[in-house]
C-alpha cells in the first residue's frame, strides 16, 4: 500500500527538521524564561494546579501525527486532555498515567462523518442523551473511531462521561439540487442570488453607517437565511448527488456565489474532478460504491473505484465512509461503520496515496465538521484523541489495541469481549532475545529459585513468537508490495 | 454481663407483676435477630403489639402464656420497600411531586390478606406515574382503616430518571424553583425584619409566636430560627415543597434508574445539590450497571454508586457478563464497592412475593453475604423509609412484626408457619 519510490522522504525530512524544530522552540523558550514571564507562569501553575493536573502519555510508538510525519518510537504526553509534547525522551510528571506502545503505531483517532447509532440512541441533545456504555460506541472505539459525525455535529466518543463532548454542531445547511426537479434548482438559484444581493447591500451599508449614521439597513425582504449563512461562511452547504450534470450544476452554483460546497455521494465526481477542484468542493464518498453507467450517454459515468484517486489529485478534499452509518450486524459484513478503515482500503487501491487516505478519515472529516482545532491530527494543543494499532491502520489484519480519547484510555483490546480472543497481544514485556552462544546477564540472587523450572521453557516460547512476529511483518510487506 | 441478666431476669418479673394480661412469651429455636445477629435458643416478650425483650433462655414468669417451637427460627417481618400492592391509580401528571400514595390506600385489598402469608408485614408503596409521581407512603399490611395502616407518609419521593433532556431539565427546573422560593422567602424576611424595626420597642406577643413555631414542626433549621421572632415564611408552592423538602433533608429521593448511563445523566441532573438519595435500580439479565458499581474498574469521570454509598433498590437476579453466558452477582459487586442493597420481588406480584426469600437465597449462594442478604430484606428497606425505629429487626421497643419459619429461611424447602403484625398472629394456627 505504500508507494515504495516516495515514502521515505518526508520520513526523513521529519527527521532531519526535528532536531531544528526543538532546538529552535527550545531557544525560544529560554528567551521568554528571562523576562519576568516566568513568575506569572509559575502563579499561573499554581491556579492549575488546585484541581489536580492529569497526566497522560503513550511512549515509544511509531507516531504517525496526521500531517504526514511519522516519528519511530517517539512518545506523546497530554495534560487535562491536550496534547502537551510530541518527541523522543520526554520529562514525564509524577503521577502520569502510561501507555506503553512500544512495537505499535499511533494515529489520531479517526473521525466518522457520517455515522449513526454510536452514542446510543442519542440523536439530538446529546449531552442529555448519550449512552456512554453503550455496545456500538466500544465496536467504534474497537474501529478507531474516537469522533462521530451524525447530522452536522461531531460528537467525542468519551466512554464513560457525559460531559464535554460536543465539539460542534448543527455545521451543515443542507441543500437538494437534482435534475428531477428543475423548479428547485432555479429556486435555489434564486436564494443565493437574493442573499448575495443582500450581502454586498449590508456590507456596503457597514462601510458607509461609520459616516452617515442615519442611514437605513437594507432590507432583509426575500433574504434566505440559511443561503445567508452558507455565505456568510456560519455553515457549510452540504449536498447530496451523484450524477455527473447535478455536481456540474452544484459546482457552477458554487463558483457563482463564492462558497464551497460539500456533497455526498459523488459516485460520478471522478469525471469532472477539475471543475470541482475549481469550486473549491469537498466531497464525501464511498469508494466500494458501484453504478453503472448511464449508456444512452456517450460521455464518462458511472462509478470508479479510482473515484478518491482522481479527484485527491484535482485538489477536492475527500472524506471517506462506509456504505451504512450504523453498526450492522446483520447481511454481509465489511459494509459498515466499524469497516471504516477497511473501505478507506479500496481508495487506496484506486490511487489514493497513503497520506490523503488517513487524512480522508481523520482532519478532512474534521475539517468539514468544524473541529480541525481539536482532533483529526496529533499535534500539540490538540485534543489526545489517539488510537494504538499493531500494523498499518488500513490493513485488514490490523487491530486497534487501545483508544484513548481526552487524554484517557476508553478502549483496550484484552479488556472488551468483542476481539480479545483474536491475537491476543503478546506480555509486555519481552526477555531480550540471545544469539547461539551468548550468556544471559546473571539474574539476581532472589529471581534465581523461582526462574529455575518454568522459566528457560517460557523463555523459548517466548523467542519463538518474536520470529513468528517478523516473519509475519515481512509477508506484511510483500504483499504491499504486489499491491502497490 | 450479671448486670445484663438481672435485667433480663427482672424484666419479666415487673410484666407479669403489672398484670397485663396480654403479654406474651414466644420461645423459639433460634433468632435471626438482623441487627444483632443470631440468638440461639431465643426467648422474645411480645406486649401491646411491641416486642419487650429479646435475649437468650429467659426465664419465663408463671402465667405469662408461653408459645414454645423449638424448631421454628424467628426473623423480622418483611419489608417491601418499593411496591404498588393493592393500588389501582394511574399515573397523572409527569411532574407532581406532590402525589401521595398515601391518599389511595385501599386496606381492604385481596393482596394484602396474601402477602401476610408471605411473610410481609410492611410495605413502601409508590404513587403510579412517570417522571417524578411523588412520595411513597410506609404501611402496614394489615389494618381495618386507611388511617391505620400508615406507618410514616413521605417516606420517599420517586423520581424516575432516564437518559433524556426531558427527564433531567424537570429535576433542573424543579430545583431551580426552590431556589426561587429560597430567594422569596429571603426577600419576606427582609420585608419583616425592616417592619419589625418601624415597631421598635413594641413588644410582640409571645403566645402568638409560639403558636406560629408549632405550627411547623417539620420546617427546616433556618425556618425555625426565623419562627422564634414571629416570621412566618411564605408558603411554597406545593409542587416546590418537595424539593425544599429535599433540600433541608426532611424527604429523601429514591431515584430509578435503569443503565449506567442513566446513572451518569442522574448525577449530571443533580448536579451540585446536596440531597440524600438511594438508587432503584431495574435489574435484568442483561444490565450494564456492573460499569458505574465503583469509579475505579472502569475510571470513571465521577463517583461509581459504591462509592457514593447509597442504597441500591434491586431485584434479587443474576445478570450476565456481556456477550457470554457467564453469571454475576451485581448485588455482589454493589456490597462489595460499598454500597448498601435492598431487595425487592423480582416482580411486583403475589407469586413473586412468595418466591421473594428463595430468590434472595440464590444471591446468598452466588456469594452474597447471608447476613447482608438478610438485612436487605429487613432492616435496610426500613432505613431506607426512615422506618427502621417500628420495624426492620428484633429489637426492644420495636413492633412485634415477625416471621416464624421451620428452617433456614433461605432454604427453597423452608415453609412459613406464622405471621405475626404488630403483636397479633396474622397467619397460622397456633395454639398457645
């Protein structure tokens, strides 16, 4: 899956900025300690400290951050729920809750924009309504799904609280354009044209009330406030279509009025990526999507699985989800929303590189919900929602070990019933492995009864799984490679 | 201990010496006393409808007559805190805290003749209804008059919680308006107080204000205080009253809740309010309760209902761990966090009550504690209902409320033989 030429390069760019990056922040950091800062900060401290800090970090994992950086075996520390220091050999706090993620990769935790059904039967009033223990929400988190977007709000799927969760909501103003009705297409031209209209009056008059005061407001007669808002740029103008000539349409209405749409579906998007690329559209699709093509139509239609590839390429922002928001437990599995990962797959075996895939289920989704501030990458500042993976995020055989969403473990693959059994993770702790003919370091005089009998046996299992592991990472590997 | 015995010795004496004839002497094979263990060999007076003395082997005065049953065992009666028995009123308002089971008391109800043969000599009945229904009512299961029947009114009021905006804004909104209320009195007090300066040296009258203090017997601290100079606080709305009521603590809520997030939503709900509160929780197989029993299992956000230490109102049933076919014991769990459980029927039926000990049983032999699992079906419900001085347990001065049984009362095999409420034997044919 990953494209062999090219995949190093950031890899070492990060590697090579890292050092600068810290030095520099370090620089600057000594520079503000000089001053007298540093006393209001150590007061400020002070005041934070009543209700005691929390502490949280994940060590020694492949951290891929979401902006295109991966730092191998670097670690991450959270305070009260944000990420605080990404890096290698950090100061961690007394009393700082661990992760040990050694051999295991990190992600931002991903973000479903489209799903149902994981806060309970939550579906509006969520902070009243929410069913934190619920079976669906713990299969998500099991996905990796640490936000879910339903209806325009993005909601953290914080296990076991009731508050804080909301991030945004009620973003999206949504619109119909479709050829079966021609009336609302010019109907809704109409709006946008009247709230445009009103917009470049209103600010016009902002301008000119600095000097003459008396003069009047313009009208808001005939004005639509939801176009209004769209205009403004308080919602965004969601849309739902998949033929060719309705995104054509959705994206000249767009371009016409300055703002970018985001539309559903687009199973035909693929066709005219560059006029959406122009409009500045952003698209939700479901890449294992399949319709034929129109055949009295002599152009391009129907669905590709080269769909994400080609319009990632044309500059439009791709979301990616399943083909059913739920958690079905009921047809042919692999279809819904605990496959997210999996349907990400296919874009990527239509083209779509690495790094726009993970971003199509993390800071995209994010993005278009409103939240990007908060989650959808690891960066400092941000909210620590992030998930522990043995294996690369979009391969079938990965399983997320844990999640963690504001700085707390919600999710642990040997603690919830639904995928303990399967691969179970190996102890923690792993003796070091010894070459033909090298000695052991001597145990301690105490350690030495109890390790007599069981323990040289145990040693070798041991030794064992770890060449089975590699052996399994370069089969891993191979098949990338036949895939790529 | 010579002290002890004199005293136990004596008692007797002085009873049969005051002559009254309706003292009774029950000697059975032993008691299960709840609040103090076990009395082997126990010998209970029982006078005007309250047990007297209760101790080991004591002697027993000539002509006191004597019920002597060396193999029954003895336990308190039973008390059901949580029931709609022999109530037929529908539900009203979503919001009337101001409902009283008390006011649809029907003691000539076929139930009640029945549940005395089960061995349930009280009963905390509930007013019908969703929301917030109102208060329940502490009664006997025996009496001719509604009036007689009641052992304490406001014994609790029920509020029903779910995970809903509805269900959480009307217990906000119904503190609020005590906060209102608060913010009336304050500013009636202030109306007084400025003209009660205007009078000056005028001396009140002193009968008039002990007249007012008495008025209200049950009105908080801070009303008391303002009762003895002559203020009399205006009064608050009936449906506020509940919750002032909750608020000074005179009334306690008995919250039902039925998963863990209704748990969390509750205490979402309540917020910063200081009230008492015991938890109803509805128990059944496949309850996700085990996730909110203590904070630290699962690192909750908040205090899990062990920690809490509230009572737990449940029925006696073993649910199973998610996703297998395992059984837990939540009554287990619960007592073991720290919180305090009572059992009800596992349903509100007749049978169900006659089932009520040997079901209890099965939680004693899923690991539950036999003296906890007792005391959840006595002495615990009574506390609940603010009742435990009347009934609960076999204890001087307390109600002659008790059940005979001819074994281990846990045992599906151990039959009733007698009833007896309030000094009388209400089931079973004994000759003296």
């Amino acid at each position: 899956m990953i494209q062999k030429p090219t995949w190093w390069k950031p890899l070492v760019a990060a590697v090579l900025a890292l050092p600068v990056l810290s030095t520099s922040t370090f620089a600057f950091q000594e520079g503000g300690d000089a001053s007298g800062d540093k006393k209001e900060e150590a007061k400020k401290d002070d005041k934070d400290k009543k209700p005691e800090d929390r502490w949280f970090a994940v060590l020694n994992g492949d951290i891929h951050t979401g902006t295109g950086e991966v730092l191998r075996g670097a670690s991450l520390l959270a305070k009260n729920g944000k990420i605080e220091k990404i890096g290698y050999d950090l100061d961690l706090p007394k009393d700082t809750k661990t992760l040990d993620a050694k051999g295991y990769r990190v992600y931002p935790g991903l973000v479903a924009i489209s799903s149902q059904g994981l806060m309970g039967n939550a579906a509006s009033d969520f902070e009243d309504t929410i069913d934190p223990f619920n079976s669906r929400m713990v299969l998500a988190l099991a996905t990796g799904i640490t936000t879910t977007g339903t209806g325009g709000s993005a909601v953290k799927l914080k296990r076991f609280s009731v508050n804080d969760m909301v991030l945004s909501e009620k973003q999206f103003a949504i619109f119909s354009w479709s050829n079966r009705t021609p009336r609302g297409k010019s109907e809704l031209r109409e709006k946008f044209k009247n709230s445009a209209e009103y917009l470049r009056q209103y600010r016009e008059w902002e301008r000119k009330v600095r000097d003459q005061k008396d003069l009047p407001e313009p009208s808001k007669r005939n004005v639509d406030n939801t176009c209004l808002a769209v205009l403004k740029g308080e919602q965004t103008a969601k849309f739902t279509a998949n033929d060719r000539d309705e995104l054509l349409g959705i994206a000249r209405l767009a371009q016409e009025y300055g703002f970018r749409p985001l539309i559903e579906g687009a199973q035909e998007a693929w066709t005219i990526a560059d006029e959406l690329g122009r409009a500045g559209a952003r698209v939700i699709l479901t890449p294992r999507d399949r319709n034929e093509k129109d055949e009295q139509q002599a152009r391009e239609g129907g669905t590709s699985i080269e769909n994400a590839a080609i319009l990632h390429r044309a500059g439009v922002q791709v979301a990616i989800v399943p083909s059913t928001e739920g958690v079905d437990l009921g047809g042919i599995a692999g279809r819904d929303i605990i496959h997210l990962p999996v349907e990400v797959g296919f874009a990527v075996r239509g083209g779509l590189p690495e790094k726009a895939a993970l971003e199509s289920i993390t800071i995209v989704p994010a993005r278009m919900l409103g939240c990007a501030n908060r989650v959808g990458s690891l960066e400092v500042g941000k909210d620590c929602d992030l998930i522990v993976t043995d294996g690369d995020l979009l391969h079938y055989q990965t399983f997320v070990q844990w999640a963690v969403v504001d700085g707390k473990q919600v999710y642990d693959k040997e603690k919830e019933f639904y995928y303990a059994q399967i691969r179970p993770r190996p102890a923690a702790e792993q003796p070091k492995k010894l070459d033909k003919g090298e000695s052991e370091p001597k145990p301690k005089e105490g350690d030495e009864a109890k390790k007599d009998g069981a323990g040289s046996d145990e040693k070798k299992d041991d030794a064992k799984k770890e060449g089975d592991g590699e052996k399994k990472d370069d089969e891993k590997k191979d098949g990338e490679k036949k895939e790529g | 201990m010579k002290t002890k015995a004199l005293l136990l010795s004596l008692c007797p004496g002085f009873l049969a010496a005051a002559a009254h004839a309706d003292v009774l002497a029950i000697k059975v094979g032993r008691a299960e006393t709840v609040s103090k263990g076990v009395i082997e060999h126990a010998v209970i007076f029982v006078e005007d409808g309250k047990i007297v003395t209760i101790g080991e082997d004591l002697p027993i005065d000539r002509g006191i007559p004597v019920l002597d049953r060396p193999d029954w065992t003895v336990m308190p009666g039973l008390v059901n805190c949580y029931s709609r028995m022999g109530c037929d009123s529908e539900g009203g308002d979503d919001m009337s805290p101001n409902t009283k089971a008390s006011d649809e008391l029907w003691p000539k109800a076929d139930e009640y003749a029945e549940l005395v043969k089960y061995g349930v000599t009280t009963l905390g009945l509930y007013p019908a209804g969703n929301g917030i229904p109102g208060q329940a009512v502490a009664v006997r299961t025996k009496a001719n008059t509604a009036e007689e029947m009641i052992l304490q009114d406001s014994v609790y009021l029920k509020i029903i919680l779910r995970s809903d905006s509805t269900s959480k804004k009307r217990i906000t909104d119904a503190f609020k308006k005590a906060d209102d209320y608060n913010e009336k009195v304050k500013k009636a007090r202030e109306k007084f107080d400025k003209e009660k300066d205007k009078k000056g040296a005028k001396k009140e009258e002193k009968p008039a204000e002990e007249k007012k203090a008495l008025e209200e017997p049950k009105a908080d601290e801070a009303k008391k205080e303002d009762a003895k100079d002559g203020f009399v606080p205006p009064e608050a709305e009936p449906k506020v009253k509940p919750f002032v009521d909750l608020r000074n603590k005179s009334l306690r809520a008995l919250v039902s809740i039925s998963s863990s997030a209704d748990y969390l939503h509750w205490l979402d709900a309540l917020g910063k309010e200081s009230i008492n509160w015991d938890l109803r929780c509805l128990m059944n197989r496949d309850s996700d309760l085990f996730y909110v029993v203590n904070k630290k299992a699962w690192d909750l956000d908040v205090d899990g209902i062990g920690d809490q230490k509230v009572r737990v109102v449940m029925e006696p049933i073993l649910s199973l761990v998610p996703g297998t076919m395992r059984q837990r014991n939540l009554s287990l769990e619960f007592a073991n966090a720290g919180a305090k459980v009572v059992f009800i029927p596992r349903n509100d039926t007749l049978p169900d009550h006659k089932l009520w000990l040997t079901n209890v049983g099965e939680m004693v032999n899923a690991g539950l504690k036999r003296e906890l699992a007792l005391r959840a079906v006595t002495l615990e419900p009574a506390e609940l209902m603010g009742v435990e001085k009347h009934v609960g347990s076999l204890d001087k001065g307390k109600d002659a409320n008790m059940v005979f049984v001819n074994g281990d009362p846990f045992e599906p095999t151990t039959r009733i033989q007698a009833v007896m409420l309030d000094g009388k034997f209400v089931f079973g044919e004994v000759n003296q």
